[in-house]
C-alpha cells in the first residue's frame, strides 16, 4: 500500500440549489471525492464553478470554524462583540489573553454568557459577506448580475435559491440561504449559536490570532491587529480550457502586456472580460514560480503523473520578458520541447504536474474539469489512481468527467477498501478509496442531479453508461449477422 497518510477529516458541506442555470434542484454534499457526471450541459460545471465562488466568498469551505466565513471582518466582530459590556474588566482582559495565544483555538466557552448572546446577535444580523458572494458569483459566472443565473422554462425566469450550510459531528455552524429574482437579492445568514451547550465550538482556529487592549475608559476594548500563521483551504480550479491556455499562454502574455499600457488602452477601450475562474487560471500560470515548495507529499504526487501518465517531465525556464515558458522534457530524451510542439495529453495534464509541485497543499480544494481529456482509456485509469492518492493526502477533489473508464476505476479503489476493511491485502492497486470518502453525483437532461450510490456489482457508473454499451453491442451484433448472410449468399450464387 501507498504510504500516503490517510483522507483527513473535513467538515460536512452541504450545497442545495433550485432554478439554477441548467439545473431545476439539487441537493450534493461534498465528499474528498466529489463527482459529476452526465450529458453535456446538464450543469455540472455550473454547479462546479458555485462550489469555487463558495468558496472564495466564506474564505474556504474546508474550516468549519464559525468566524472563518467572515474572515475579513474578523476584527469588526471582536470589536463590536468586547465593547458596551456589562461584563467585568477582569474577564474581558480574560478574553483578550486567550486571544492572544495562537498554539490553541479560540472556543466559544472563552466568552461569557452575555458575550455569547451578543455574538448570536452579531453574526445573525450582521451583513458582512452579502455583497462579497454576490461579486464573486458575478466574477465567477463572468456575468453583470446574478440574475443572469436564473433558470428559464419556457419563456418565465424562476427565481434562483442556493442554501449552504456547514457543520461537523452533527452540529450545524452555518445556514446560509440566499434568493435572487430579476429585482432583487435577498440572504439569510443563521449561525448555530443557539445551543448553550456548544461550548467547545471553535470561533477561531488554532494559528489565529488577535491582540487588543482594554482602554482607559470603561470596559472599551480596542483589536489592534489580527494574524494568521498559515494559509490553509485555498482553491483551484483547472477549467476545460486549460490545454490551450497552457499552449498559447506566451501569446496571452503579449497581448496582456500589450493592452496593459496607455497606448493599449486606446486601441482596446472595449476589452472583453474573462470569467473569473479562467482569469484566476491565467494569473497562476503566468505567474508561476517553480522554487515555490509547499508540500513533499504534493512533489511526490507529482513526480508520480510525470512517471506513470506523461512519461516525461514538466520543466519551467524564465523567458526573456521574465514570464515562465514551460517545455516538455520526453523520458529517454536529452531535447526540451515546447508545449505547443507536444501532444494534447501533455498540454492538458501539465497545468496539474504545476499545480502539485508549487500550489496545492493538503486542505486544499481542487476543481478539474474533464481529468481524462485527451488521455488514452488506460491513462485514464490512471488518473483514478493520482485522484484517489490526492484524496488520501488530504487535498478535496472535485472532478466532472465523462470517462466511464475513470468511474470503473474509481469503483475498483473502493472494492480495494471494502477488501482491506476485512483484512484482504490487495496488490492491484497501489491505494484504495472508502465508499464513504466518494460521492458520484448524475446530472440529468431534465434538470434533476441524483446521487449515484455504490453497488459492488455496478460501481459508480449511471445506467445510462452500461445501456450505450449495450446499444452498441446489440447494433456491433446484428450488423456482423448482415455481413455474415450477405457472405452466405454470395457463395450460394
């Protein structure tokens, strides 16, 4: 077996959606490995881009830490949450201490009683994220209003919900509920602050930290300043579009730097803008910086693809202008080549060798679209195996795919972990997936999304994938039947 440590734990995320896009309703939680499958646009990308501009707006969807969805308010909370008290200075200067440590978290029974009510009030009523997920689902959707989002059956717009909520160990820490229609948008933020018995609740997650002082005057606290000591639960996103941003990319580079300029400015007044996923993509790559090492476990991962999917290496060198040119080094060969001069497997698969060696890190999300694209069926399966190794790393996957192969293979993982479970040793796969860590989730043409649970018979694969089998067997059949007559009359004449 790997010696990749096992899945880590990760809060319950539950995303609901009703007349959305493409969508009538749907209702997925997010698991380490998150599926979409189904016919072209049935929504999976739409749902998959909503989970990325979730998790922009809440800071990361991984931390279930009740304060971690209003990040950049943080500090507006602690102060309106220790200033006007009828509590004690004595207890006040209780909590700044506590927030002062950053080896440990700051739990919801550090606060008083009457401060626990107050922060209820506080989180409840209190705006400070409305605005931030209406511009990310705007900059996401590439759209001017969220409206735009809206389902449309035949010449009606319903109006769209979304609902969100958070929790861990069967608490809830966050409902979130937001409705939008042609003339308005409307959010309900609910936290879970209700039950008095939450006391080991995290408010703040251990490396916080904020430093204050209670001034002269009566019970006036003032928050000086908050820190963080790492950055956990970023978000990446690899789009469909990756393999020809990834060939043309020196291209785009020019012409950026071209438009960038005042003289740019008056030839371009009207540049047209990109979605903000394939924006963020662009800025990654242009801005790559191969010395960047967050992760051992991410450099092996990615040494790994390079190994057994891309025989070759990814290399980066700087170009001229100081923007990296990346180049295909085959294996067995001396002669660096280009992307552009490499196949379409190379292209597509090398934003994600980049990804592993300088970006990702456990906690991580990541969002690819169409893993398989341009990869032969027996790459694909090995796909499976890089997506399932990432998962036991502790980085949450979402893919959408098409790849029956990838499906198979994924239900083969986890076949590996029911056998492992009763104590079998396996040696056909190199790692295993837990059925509870895999959710497949089936996009429909009719707009209704559906869990497809796993059977040790038929794996994670839709119905609709065995009956094309099926068909094409059937037609493969009688049309060999034909040719086999046709043979049987051309000798009897």
């Amino acid at each position: 077996m790997s010696e990749i440590k096992d899945t880590q734990q990760h809060p319950r995320v539950e995303i609901a959606v009703k007349n959305f896009g493409p969508i009538a309703e749907a209702n997925i939680d997010l698991r380490p490995l998150t599926v979409f499958v189904g016919p072209s646009n049935t929504g999976k990308t739409y749902f998959a881009t909503l989970v990325y501009a979730l998790h922009g707006a809440f800071n990361g969807l991984s931390d279930s830490s009740l304060l971690s969805p209003v990040e950049s308010g943080i500090m507006g909370v602690l102060n309106q949450l220790l200033n006007g008290l009828a509590t004690p200075r004595k207890n006040i200067l209780e909590v700044l201490n506590k927030l002062s440590i950053d080896e440990r978290p700051f739990k919801f029974s550090d606060l008083s009683k009457e401060m626990r009510q107050k922060l209820d009030v506080i989180i409840k009523e209190t705006d400070f994220f409305t605005e931030r997920l209406q511009d990310e689902l705007k900059n996401c959707f590439d759209l001017n209003s969220i409206s735009g989002l809206m389902r449309l059956t035949g010449e009606q717009l319903n109006e769209v919900t979304f609902l969100l909520k958070i929790g861990e160990k069967g608490r809830e820490y966050w409902n979130i509920k937001m409705q939008a229609s042609e003339s308005e948008v409307k959010i309900d933020n609910s936290a879970a602050l209700n039950n008095p018995t939450y006391d080991d609740m995290v408010l703040l997650p251990n490396g916080w930290s904020a430093f204050g002082e209670l001034l002269a005057d009566d019970n006036r606290v003032r928050i000086g300043s908050l820190s963080r000591r790492r950055d956990e639960g970023s978000r990446y996103y690899l789009p469909a579009a990756r393999s020809g941003i990834m060939q043309g990319h020196r291209i785009i580079v020019s012409s950026l730097v071209t438009r960038a300029t005042r003289v740019g400015l008056e030839r371009f007044p009207e540049t047209p803008t990109l979605s903000g996923i394939i924006a963020d993509f662009m800025e990654k790559i242009i801005l790559y910086d191969d010395k960047k090492r967050p992760n051992a476990e991410m450099i092996h991962l990615a040494e790994t693809l390079e190994t057994e999917v891309l025989v070759g290496q990814v290399r980066v060198k700087l170009s001229a202008s100081g923007y990296p040119d990346f180049r295909y080094l085959p294996q067995g060969s001396n002669e660096e080549i280009r992307l552009s001069q490499s196949s379409s497997m190379v292209s597509e698969l090398a934003p994600l060798v980049l990804y592993l060696r300088g970006l990702v890190q456990p906690g991580d999300t990541l969002i690819i679209e169409e893993p398989e694209a341009h990869l032969h069926p027996g790459a694909q399966a090995d796909m499976a195996v890089i997506l399932a190794r990432l998962v036991r790393a502790g980085v949450k996957v979402i893919i959408t795919t098409h790849s029956d192969w990838m499906l198979q293979e994924i239900g083969n993982l986890i076949r590996v972990g029911e056998l492992e479970e009763v104590g079998e040793k396996v040696n056909e796969l190199p790692i295993s997936l837990e059925k509870e860590d895999v959710g497949v989730w089936h996009f429909q043409k009719n707009g209704e999304v559906e869990e497809i649970p796993y059977n040790r018979i038929d794996g994670v694969e839709p119905m609709e994938y065995l009956d094309v089998a099926e068909d094409l067997y059937n037609r493969s059949a009688r049309l060999q039947n034909r040719l086999e007559a046709t043979k049987g009359d051309s000798e009897r004449e």
